[in-house]
C-alpha cells in the first residue's frame, strides 16, 4: 500500500494483522443499494464476486484498524464511497463486526483504466 510498509516475512506470521487485495473495481456504495434497504443487482455480483476472490485468512485479536488503498481510474472517485460496501463483505468473509473497528485510514491512488483495485489490512489496536 502507498505509505504503508511492504509485508516481510517476519510480519506474514504476525498474529496482530491480516491482508490482502483484490484487482475489483470498486463499488460506489451509490451504486449498492436500491433505496434504503435492497441491494442492487450490481452490489449482489460484486458481493459474490469478492467473497470467492478474497482468500481465506485468520483474523487479529480486536480492537481493529483497518487501512484501505482504493485503485480509482477516474480522479473524481469519491475516497470513501466504496468503503462500506467493502467494510460489509469483509464481515461477511472474515466473520467480525464492525462494531470492534476503531480506526480506519484510506488511501486513494489513481490508476489506468482497468487496473483499479482494493488493498486491505487489518491489524489489532491491541
């Protein structure tokens, strides 16, 4: 992740984070809910989509921070508008709730078109 510190190997069998990435576009949240309550049928494919891409992988302890890149390829992407439909599929995946998120930083970087992606890594405030 831009800024962030590359993985070692030390830091793969690290207890206190998680990480990953995914080469996804990623999802407006305005593109997915239809009204308040249903997901569209974009956000329902991303959704599957993303749960067979993301590998399996075992938690920290909570409290959590979670560091967000978002790979735009167009510069007036919103920063934060695929944040939470993100947020919610990692919950699902990785079966935490976001109640136990304490901190989140996100990283917008630009990209060219068909290159966007999502960088994660979850680590314990502990």
């Amino acid at each position: 992740m831009q800024g962030m510190p590359q993985q070692s190997t030390r830091q793969q069998t690290d207890k206190r984070m998680a990480n990953g990435i995914a080469y996804i576009k990623p999802l407006s949240v305005n593109k997915a809910w239809q009204g308040k309550r249903f997901k569209s049928p974009e956000y329902k494919v991303y959704e599957k989509q993303m749960l067979l891409t993301l590998k399996p992988m075992q938690l920290p302890e909570p409290p959590y921070q979670i560091d967000f890149e978002f790979g735009f390829s167009n510069k007036a992407s919103d920063i934060d508008n695929p944040m939470k439909p993100f947020l919610d599929i990692l919950q699902k995946k990785y079966n935490f709730d976001d109640a136990e998120v304490y901190k989140i930083v996100i990283v917008k970087t630009i990209v060219a078109k068909g290159s966007e992606f999502i960088k994660f890594e979850i680590k314990s405030l502990m």
